[in-house]
C-alpha cells in the first residue's frame, strides 16, 4: 500500500502525541476538563444547552472509556464548537483504535484516516492531510474497487492537490471522481453536480 514508510512514521508520531495528551486529559477531573474546552458564549448555542460540566463530562468518559461511537458523537460536537485540536486528539484515538484492533492496511483506519485528513486539510496541514489520503485511497480502492468512498477520496486528494498548486494532477482525480459519479448514479446526481463544481 502507498504511503507505508512516511505513513508509518505518521502513526508513531500520533502514538506519542497520544500518549502524552491522554496522560494530561485524563489527569483532570471533569471540572477542569470543561474548563479547558473555554466554552464561548457562540458554542453554547451552537450546542443547544450544552453546558461545560456536561461536556467535561462526556469529554472525560469518552476518553476513558475509548468508545468509538461516543468519540465519534464528541467529535460532532466538538466541530460545532470549532475545537479543532481537540478534534485531532479524539480523531487520533480514533485512528489508532482501528489500527490496534483491524491492522494498518485495513478498511476502517482506512476511513478513519480520511476523516482526520478532513480535518487536516481544514487547518491547513496540507502535506499530512496528503499522506492520510493516499493510504486510504490505495487501501479502499484494493477493497473496495469502484465504490462512492474511493470516488470521494480520489474527490478529496484531488482538492488537496488543487491546493498545492498541482492542477493537472489534481485534474486527473477529479476526472475519476467524475467518471465514477456519472456512471454509478447518472448525470443529474447531486454529487455529479458537486464533482462538475470543482
């Protein structure tokens, strides 16, 4: 799969980063957790009612207790609240989970990387975000074939590669993102139109 040495050094820079910031996370009490969210008044109501002893408290027991489905819910809340950092931690945990449990060249790190190369990509980590995309891309598309989630990955790095300033590479994914679109769904599809608009 491509991507293997850089993407490798990738994960054992998460793993320590992981490490580090769990052991400061899960030293603080609930209290303190929700303190260090800094809750603005615009979060609040973004969070309908959310307060910030409740979400020192789901931050903290989805934490300790490692639960993918409650980390993935945090992290929808955490996107409200624009807490990106906090997202790469919980994205992280994420992805490491899929490793320990599934392997590296498996389907669902596959996934969970691309959801972290999202974020990336939003902070502007542009060559990281790069390097998640093409190991996803390389491990969905010996999985998967052709399939929506390796079209909107090639759709991803291709945006990615439109930002590098790369645009005849970036136009060569975005010709098989379209080509995949048009043919599984026709050519009035919605993500037709999306893919037609990059």
């Amino acid at each position: 799969v491509r991507g293997g040495v850089g993407m490798r050094a990738t994960i054992e820079s998460w793993v320590s980063a992981q490490l580090h910031e769990d052991e400061l996370l899960l030293a603080q009490d609930d209290a303190a957790l929700a303190k260090s969210l800094s809750l603005r008044p615009e979060n609040e109501k973004a969070l309908a009612g959310i307060t910030e002893a409740s979400m020192g408290s789901l931050l903290s027991q989805a934490l300790r207790e490692n639960d993918a489905r409650k980390l993935r819910a945090l992290n929808e809340i955490l996107d409200k609240m624009c807490e990106y950092s906090l997202m790469s931690t919980v994205h992280r945990r994420l992805a490491l989970k899929a490793i320990y449990e599934h392997g590296f060249d498996s389907r669902q790190f596959a996934h969970e990387i691309n959801d972290m190369a999202a974020l990336l990509h939003r902070q502007a980590t542009i060559d990281e975000a790069k390097l998640l995309y093409e190991h996803s891309l390389a491990v969905l598309e010996r999985d998967l074939g052709d399939h929506e989630d390796v079209a909107a990955t090639l759709g991803n790095l291709a945006n990615i590669l439109r930002d590098q300033g790369k645009y005849d590479e970036a136009k060569t994914y975005y010709d098989q993102c379209l080509a995949f679109f048009e043919g599984s769904l026709g050519s009035d599809h919605p993500h037709v139109a999306a893919a037609l608009g990059t």
